[in-house]
C-alpha cells in the first residue's frame, strides 16, 4: 500500500522527489532576476530613525507610539541584505521589533529585509475584554495602523505613520543611502509607492495578526504568520482577501495557548489554508511538507507555554541547532519564505476539534 501524502513517511517521500530536482525546486520564488551592483559582496545592516527619514512623522502617544523613551530613540527602524547571496528579488517586511536572527537567515535566502518603526503600540490599551460587540473593531485598527485609511473610530493614524508609508520612505532611504543592494527594485513602476507584490508581510503573534488583515486589503507576494493570527473574537479573518490564499503561511508551537485556545488554528481555517493541506507537524516529516500552509512544533519546551509562543521565530540564543550548529528549524523557515506558492498540498474538511466561535454566543 501506498503511504499517505501526508503521513510522515508520505510527505518525506514527497520532499526526497522534490530535493532530487534541486533546491530550487523546492525553494523557488519565481521572482524577476535581481543582480546587485557590489564589488565587495558581504551582509549589510542598516540603522535608520523614521522621524529623521520622513519629517512628516508624528508621535502618537495616546497609542504608546513616541520618538523617544527614557532618553533613548525608540523610531528606530532596521534593514539588512547579504550581498554574497543570489536575490530573490523578494523584501521581508517585518511587524515585529527587531529581531537580528530572523534577518539573518532570510537574507541567507537571498532575501532583502526591513523593519519599520510605525503606530502598532495600540494593542495593549484597546484590546478589550469582554470582546465588543463589533467583531471588526481590532481588525479595523490593524487596518489603519497598517494602511493609512480612515478605518477606525478608536485610533487616528495619519499616512506618515502608517506602515505602508513609512516602508516606502524608509526604502527611498535605503536606495540613496545603499546603492550596492538595488533597493529601488522594490518600488511600483510609478515610483510613488512600494511595488508590494514583491513583498513578503511577516510578523509574530500581534505582528502576524497584523501582517494577515494587511495581506487581506493588499495583494502581497506572500504572508508569513509566526504564532499568529490571533484576534480570536473578530470575524476579517473571513473576508475576501487581495491576497490569495495560498500565499498565507503560518507556523505555531502546539503548546502555544493561541494555539490550544483555538485561535490560530480557527484563523486559518478562516484564511482558508484548509484549501491547500492538511495541519502538519514538521518535526516528523521534511520539506516541502506536502505543501502545506499550516505547520506546527511539538518540541519539547518543558510544558511551558510562554517559551512555546516565541520558540517557532528564530533566535540566536534559544533556538535549538543540531550537531554542526545547523537550526533545527531552518528548512521550516525556509520553505515559509522561499517555497513555492504555485505548489500546493491537498484540499482537506476543516478540522471538527476546531472551536469556530469563541465569544460563547
């Protein structure tokens, strides 16, 4: 009898078809050639602040979104990009804060990768219990804060300092200031904005909730969605989106209580990803993970659910390696950024154990 596709032992008989073809068949982006102009290939990291790129930018500090604390500049925006490495011709937009590890192995993939200083402090003051009865309130914030529309009654955020705005200007930024990494291949053909199917919206936990209603307004090259979408009480996640849906990625630890709180698992099946495989436990089977959009850990993390929230995002401290120092997680972070969209898993029922409603109507 014929193993399952999406058995372990199915699915690492499909990644060994795959990985006979090449890398690149497992990993392939189809994005345009994109050669940099650098004599002295090597990996960047650039520091900028958002108040001195755009003087428009503002401070919101009703929203917790300021210049400054305690003396220190906390607009701070990052990008990195290695040189050495073939582009993809891909940008990873992060909507997280900094995160070095990250960075460093997307641009190992060829990857270019920014993270914008933008109003995205909002969470902890109007993230309501109990849930308002307006099951698009925090949806609507995460769209203004990410867009620039008038979208919400709660928040205003003026284009300056949204995060579409301040990528783009933080982009020019780096296109005068860099030359070596061809950022300016990232612009729309008019030069007026970002060309966003060649992005890559990603984010953890607030981040990936952000990152999914933002990918759900605006076509993007993909989302990667780290322990995330959350918003368990709002219904966007169903909405039809720019971006199709199986350019949504997502990964969650088990023990995560977004994820046994049916959070994520309901998001995606809201996202559709259902459309495209079946839930996957990448510690028992290899990429490309029969293609699937929806991936899980179940690595031990000592019963705690706090290290499991964080463990699926790279860290260069806690993140576990192998015996040559490889991650143990990298072909996961990979196949979520570089794999195929073209390529999916088999359509499967939506999972029964999911709870779909969680206000308790």
């Amino acid at each position: 009898m014929k193993p399952s596709l999406y058995s372990p032992l199915g699915l690492v008989f499909a990644g060994a078809l795959i990985f006979v073809c090449g890398p690149g068949a497992a990993f392939a982006t189809g994005a345009p050639l994109l050669k940099y102009s650098d004599q002295a290939p090597k990996a960047y990291d650039f520091t900028a602040r958002a108040s001195e790129i755009d003087p428009r930018a503002q401070s919101h500090p009703e929203l917790d979104f300021v210049f400054e604390k305690n003396g220190k500049p906390a607009d701070t925006e990052r990008a990195s990009v290695d040189t050495r490495v073939p582009a993809q011709g891909r940008l990873v937009i992060w909507l997280m804060g900094y995160n070095p590890a990250l960075f460093e192995r997307v641009n190992s993939y060829g990857l270019h990768a920014i993270q914008v200083s933008y109003a995205n402090g909002w969470f902890a003051k109007l993230n309501k219990e109990p849930a308002p009865a307006d099951e698009q309130h925090l949806g609507n914030i995460r769209l203004e804060a990410t867009t620039g529309m008038n979208a919400s009654e709660a928040v205003a955020i003026p284009q300056p300092d949204c995060m579409m705005e301040r990528a783009y200007q933080f982009v020019k930024w780096l296109a005068k200031t860099h030359p070596e990494g061809r950022w300016e291949f990232f612009f729309a053909a008019d030069g007026k904005g970002l060309d966003w199917e060649k992005v890559i919206i990603s984010g953890s936990s607030h981040g990936a909730t952000s990152s999914a209603r933002f990918a759900i307004q605006q076509k993007v090259a993909r989302c990667v969605m780290f322990c995330g979408p959350r918003d368990q009480y709002e219904s966007w996640q169903g909405l039809p989106s720019a971006t199709p849906a199986n350019r949504f990625f997502g990964y969650s630890h088990v023990l995560d209580s977004g994820w046994s709180g049916d959070h994520y698992p309901r998001s995606w099946i809201m996202l559709g990803l259902n459309k495209f495989g079946p839930i996957v436990n990448a510690d028992e089977a290899k990429a490309p993970y029969g293609f699937s959009r929806r991936l899980i850990t179940s690595s031990d993390v000592k019963g705690d659910a706090a290290k499991a929230h964080g463990f699926v995002t790279p860290n260069a401290k806690s993140s576990p390696r192998d015996a040559s120092g490889k991650y143990i997680q990298d072909d996961v972070w990979r196949y979520l950024f570089t794999s195929s969209v073209d390529e999916v898993g088999q359509p499967v029922a939506p999972e029964g154990v999911t709870r779909m409603n969680l206000r308790g109507k």
